[in-house]
C-alpha cells in the first residue's frame, strides 16, 4: 500500500503540514460564524420588547355586557399582552349572581361555548330568569394565562360620586369609594390617591392610581389634577364615546390638560410628571357603545408579570396608542428620538410637544361666546403652553433640548383612520402619544 503523502504548504524549515493548515483555516471560519451570530443576536435582543395591555375593562361584574372569561379570550385572541379587569368598585373575587331573563341571548352563547358543568346557575320559573354565578378571576385565569405570552391583572374602577373615578391595578382589595358632594371632587381625588399610597405601602405592590376620563360629564378640570400634586397618571385617551377627550369649543381636551398640569407642576415644583394612558374603558362587546380595541398602553418590559409592567408603567417607560406603532423610544437626558414602524402608504406626522421656562401660567376664567364665565371647567391659560415646538414627517423623528424647555412630549399621528373595531365607525386618525421627559443634562 502506498503512504500517504502530507504536502506542505512550503518546502521550508518551519512549514505547516496542509492537513493542520486546513483545521485552523476551518477553525477561523466555524469561529467567524459564531461571533456573527452572537453579534446578530445581541443586536435582536437591543430592540425594545413592547407589551400591548388593556387598563379599563368591565364584565357582568359590573356594568359591562359580558362574562368575564369571554372578555378574557377577546382580548388574548386580539393580540394583547395583558388585560387589567377594572369594575366599579369590586375585585372579581368572592361570590357574585347576576339575574338574566331565560331568553337573554348572550347567556345562551355562554353556556354553549362554556358547557354546563362550567356554567353554575338556577332556574326561576316564575319569574322567568336564570340565576348565574360570575366566576372569579382565579377561576378562569388558568384557561387563558400563558407565562410570557397573556397576563391576567386584578383591578378596581374606584368610583366615587359625581364621575370622579380612579384606576387601581393589582390589587387584592377594594380600595373604597370616597363619598362626597359635587364641591368636593378634587378631595375625593386626594383622598383615593391617599388610600392607593397607603396601599402600596402596606403591601410593597408599585401600584398608582390613574385618574379616569376627566372630561366625562366635564367631570375633572386641570386645576383640580394640579391641587393634587401625586396623582401621576391620567386617561389621555378613554375609548368610550361619551368622554369628551377633544374637549369641545369652550373646553380645554385631554391633550390640552395634560400640558397645563405639566406646566404648573414644573413652575412651581409641586407635583411630579403627569403620565397618560389610553385605553378601551370597554363595556359593550357586542355592538354599539364602548367596545373593545381602541385604545391601549404598549410598555417597554422584558417581563410578562403584574410587578414588571407596573414597575415600568412607574418610571413611564411607556407609551399610548389608538393605533400607531413604535419601534423605539431613546433619551439620553438631552436628545430624545423615536422609531416609527412603517405602514405601506401611511404617513405620520410628530408634533414635539413643549413648554418652554418663563412661560405666564396664569389661569383665567373659561367664557362662553357671550361672554359669560363657564362653570365647572378648565380655565384659560396662555397659548405658549404645550405648543409645538418641532415637528417632522421622518419615520426617526427626534428633538434636542436647547435647555430652555420645562419639559417635552410627543404626539404622533397618523394619516390612517382610526377605525372602531366592533362598529366600523370612524373615530378620527391613529395617534400615539410618548410621555413627557425632562432635559438631565
């Protein structure tokens, strides 16, 4: 048998032997690979992880027009993150019945898709109804949490009288209503968000009341939110059709509040940054009214959990959304810049929304056309608060601070329709709105 014959690359003293210059050579390469790979990856996992949630929901709990479990699955078969269930002052805990006739239409799709051995209830034949018991949230978490993929929050719509409302969110109680008359709204307020820091700190749980729909029955004025100096999130947008979030042509929109609140706050150095959220405030899930999928909060956590999300809803490591969709939001104490994700044939438009320092934050009364002061409503202040201070038509949009700005906020629109889900109407364009950030250097 022949031997084998090693060449070598060279016919020198200190040649390599082919066969080893082949395994180094492979060796590079097998290496090359996995350094590429690692760096792809690190750079996959640089990219923010969003989580879509709902933050104001109601079920038969309350005066919602559906079963918890069924509300759960709409929202997990819609593409959400998380779900916080918020009924009127209760939990969905303990032992609840609701009436229904024999009839009612949405009972016999429960029982259909649910079964009778999941469905608890009692005949009233002379009355002609059907006695059901609401499951507990316990009850039907199981069915539609998945680790990493679908949270279930317990909380409470704490409603106190005269439409001042305030969402709590996990939380294992009911916060109590706080009675009062309707010249008492701002201390309901005060008192609700009292009782939610006694909560905290009883319980080590990092959760903050947020206001619900200020202009609801033109309920809340920004001077009432600027007397309240921790109350540190609000419903900038609230889907349900009779909350006003525009305001109208003698009274101030949400937008419109959130900047004076901002405003005053920072002039005066009483109060923290106000945060907003969107959300559903979902009642009706069958048509009509207000139904589910649009409005929603997307926070930055790499963490599917009741702790991690409010940990950065806390910090405002979030953003609100009726439809427009971010890639990034990045602020390095100075210049703050965002990724929009592109549509196909959309555009968008960023406002770089702003106080400058300075600024007279002088309130006056609010007057009708004839001249006549509006009661009950948020005063007149001056137009150099919350202007626009840039805006851009870029799908990277950014802004540096010039160190003259109490603080800056962003607003993003979209040429898209906003579109409800459930009925088909028309609620005006897709909009996103960031938090306001303060220059740090």
């Amino acid at each position: 048998m022949d031997k084998k014959v090693v060449r070598s690359v060279s016919s020198g003293r200190n040649s390599v032997p082919a066969n080893k210059k082949n395994r180094g050579y492979f060796y590079l390469v097998f290496l090359s690979v996995i350094i590429i790979g690692l760096a792809a990856g690190s750079c996959k996992n640089s990219e923010p992880n969003w989580l879509r949630g709902n933050m104001h929901t109601h079920t038969f709990w309350s005066d919602g027009d559906e079963f918890p479990e069924s509300v759960a699955r709409w929202y997990k078969e819609n593409g959400y993150d998380f779900l916080a269930m918020t009924d009127h002052n209760t939990i969905l805990a303990g032992e609840r019945w609701k009436n229904f006739p024999e009839d009612h239409a949405t009972l016999h799709k429960y029982v259909e898709e649910y079964g009778t051995e999941w469905v608890e209830m009692h005949s009233h034949e002379e009355e002609g109804t059907q006695r059901v018991r609401l499951k507990t949230l316990e009850e039907f978490q199981s069915m539609y949490e998945e680790p990493g993929k679908f949270l279930l929050v317990m909380g409470n719509e704490i409603s106190n009288p005269h439409s001042v409302h305030l969402l709590g969110f996990h939380q294992d109680r009911v916060i109590p209503a706080i009675q009062g008359t309707v010249n008492e709204r701002e201390e309901m307020i005060r008192r609700t968000v009292e009782n939610m820091k006694a909560y905290r700190e009883e319980t080590g749980i990092n959760a903050h009341p947020a206001l619900a729909h200020p202009n609801f029955r033109w309920a809340i004025t920004a001077e009432m939110m600027l007397n309240v100096p921790e109350l540190r999130f609000f419903e900038v947008f609230n889907g349900h059709p009779m909350v006003n979030n525009t305001g109208d042509e003698s009274r101030a929109s949400t937008d419109r509040i959130w900047d004076i609140v901002l405003a005053n706050r920072l002039i005066s150095g009483d109060g923290e940054l106000l945060y907003g959220l969107a959300t559903d405030d979902a009642h009706n899930y069958h048509g009509g009214g207000a139904g589910p999928g649009r409005g929603w909060v997307m926070v930055r956590s790499e963490e599917l959990s009741p702790e991690a999300i409010l940990d950065a809803i806390d910090k405002g490591d979030f953003y609100a959304s009726t439809g427009v969709k971010l890639k990034d939001i990045q602020f390095n104490g100075k210049n703050l810049k965002i990724k929009i994700e592109p549509q196909e044939g959309i555009e968008f438009t960023t406002e770089f929304i702003g106080t400058q320092k300075g600024v007279d934050t002088t309130g006056k009364p609010t007057l009708d056309a004839e001249g006549n002061e509006i009661e009950n409503t948020t005063m007149t202040y001056s137009g150099e608060i919350g202007k626009v201070l840039a805006s851009s038509q870029s799908l990277t949009p950014s802004y540096r601070f010039t160190g003259d700005e109490l603080y800056v906020r962003i607003r993003i629109t979209s040429s898209a329709d906003h579109i409800d889900p459930n009925t088909g109407k028309l609620l005006g364009k897709q909009r996103a709105w960031v938090q306001p950030h303060v220059q740090t250097n």
